[in-house]
C-alpha cells in the first residue's frame, strides 16, 4: 500500500479540523440551550471505551479549555468483568490525558448471566445495574452531573421505539434528575450526528473497546429503529434532520394529550364587532354566508 501523499494528509488534517470545530459548536450549543453545565460542577463523563464516550469526553476536554465556564471532569469507567474485557486499555489511555478517572470494577455480568434466561437480551437488566453503580460512584466521587455519550441518532431511534412499541411520545432527553433525585443526568452529544463521531473516532485514532463482550447484540426493535432512519436519509435527504427538529418544536395544542393541554378551556372568543367572516384555525376556508335574498329557498 502506497503511502499517502502530502497533498492527502493535509486533507485529512483539514477534515479533521473541521469536523473537531462542528462537534465543539454542537457540543457548546446542547450545553448553552439546554443549561447543561455551570460553573463549578463537578462533571463525571461515564466511559464506556466506545467511540460516543471517547468523543463526549474528548469535545468537554477542549470546551473546558477553551470556554469561560470552570468547571471539573473525573472520567469513571465500570469494569463489569465481561469475559475478555482489556482491563489495561482505558486507565492507559486516561493517564495519558492527565484527566482524573476512577475505574470501578463490579462484576454484574455474573449476575444478569444467571437472572436472564438463554437467548434473550441481557441489555435491560445490564443497563438498570450499570446506573445504580454509576449513582452511587457519583455521589461518592462528589459530582453532581452525569454526563452520557448519547448523540442524536440515539434520541431519535428511542423516540421511534417508544412511538411504535410503547405508546409514548417520548426520547431521550437532554437533562434530567436522575432516578434518586441526587444528580442531574445530561447529554451533551444531543445536537451530534453518530456518523460525525464515528469519524472523529477514526480521526482521534482513539483505542476503541468493542461492545459485544457479553456476546449480545442490539435488540432487534432498535436495529429495526436505526435501519430505517438510515434508509430514510439515503432516500430522502434531509428527513432525519426534520424529524430531529420537530422535537424541539412541539404544539400540545394539537396532540391529544389532556394531562398537556387543556383541552377543556377551550371556549369561542366573541368578535365585539361582530364583522368577523368565520375563517377558521386552518387559514380561513369557512366563509360567512350571505343572508339569503327574496325567494330563496330558505327563505320559504
């Protein structure tokens, strides 16, 4: 294989520049909209060894760095003891950034191997152990975000899963209290696109931990999710981004939510001058009808 040219790496450099300055506008965007960090927080990043937690960790590095606002990172990694988990990788890798990082080691893989039966998915009950360890390394470490590499194709495929399979208008949000009520739990990668960190992943060159050690895979409902909103965007560019912008811009008037809206005190306002032509919400189809005239059948 041919070595690349000047001309190549210095493309390269300039993608990757730009692409680095995109994820920290992103990044910056979500924390601002969404009121993310504050001054003197104490954000723990949870490190999975993935490439949307290497990004999450390495875009909040540069925005500290950079950015008026000080406040701490502690990087926290759980150790499930999957079978073949290179222990070695992340404590290396984090030394080398001089970032504080605690890895804590607990072995629920035994556990969610014995509790869930052959065959099906361990992720749920994987998931509920991994947060109750990861509440409770935040409170003793001191900190009161939580920060997840969730990004924005992770939001919109929950919200297509809950749409379809739960009954739900619901995503992912960008902050919320977490399940004790001692944290506030946020996701900074809102506004980021998975394809962006992916890149940035290859760019970073950052030591990549597979995610199938447990030897489980997506659920087959998500895998659905993820397909056909790469489908959409293949065959309709632009869609995603759309979809994506609708939950930002929702009207509780016209879903049918009562508990959102109130729907009971909906009432006519009264026109005072009485010279209103009765065009309706929809941009005035209904018309005011003429009085009938002399000899018209309603007039009979």
């Amino acid at each position: 294989m041919n070595a690349p040219t000047a001309r190549q790496v210095h493309k390269a450099a300039y993608e990757a520049n730009k692409l680095e300055k995109r994820l920290r506008r992103l990044v910056g965007q979500a924390i601002a909209d969404f009121d993310l960090i504050r001054a003197g927080d104490r954000v723990m990043v949870c490190l999975s060894g993935g490439k949307d937690s290497y990004g999450l960790l390495d875009i909040l590095l540069k925005l500290r760095a950079a950015a008026p606002l000080d406040f701490e990172i502690v990087a926290v990694n759980l150790d499930q003891r999957h079978p073949g988990y290179p222990a070695h990788v992340l404590p290396e890798y984090l030394g080398g950034l001089g970032v504080p990082f605690r890895i804590e080691t607990q072995d629920t893989y035994s556990v969610v191997k014995r509790l869930v039966p052959e065959g099906k998915t361990m992720c749920g009950l994987c998931s509920r152990l991994r947060r109750g360890v990861l509440y409770r390394v935040a409170a003793e470490i001191g900190a009161n975000r939580i920060a997840l590499g969730h990004h924005r194709d992770d939001i919109l495929e929950t919200f297509f899963l809950n749409l379809f399979f739960g009954g739900t208008l619901k995503a992912m949000p960008p902050k919320l209290q977490s399940d004790d009520g001692r944290h506030v739990v946020i996701r900074p990668l809102a506004y980021v696109t998975e394809a962006d960190l992916a890149a940035y992943a290859e760019a970073r060159r950052f030591p990549i931990i597979p995610c199938n050690l447990c030897g489980s895979q997506e659920t087959l409902q998500r895998a659905q999710a993820k397909q056909m909103l790469r489908e959409w965007e293949k065959r309709h560019p632009g869609r995603v981004e759309s979809i994506f912008r609708a939950l930002t811009n929702v009207a509780p008037s016209h879903l049918l939510d009562r508990g959102l809206f109130d729907f009971a005190g909906v009432r006519a306002t009264p026109d005072p001058e009485g010279e209103r032509d009765g065009a309706d919400e929809a941009g005035g189809i209904l018309r005011a009808r003429p009085e009938p005239g002399p000899g018209s059948a309603t007039n009979a």
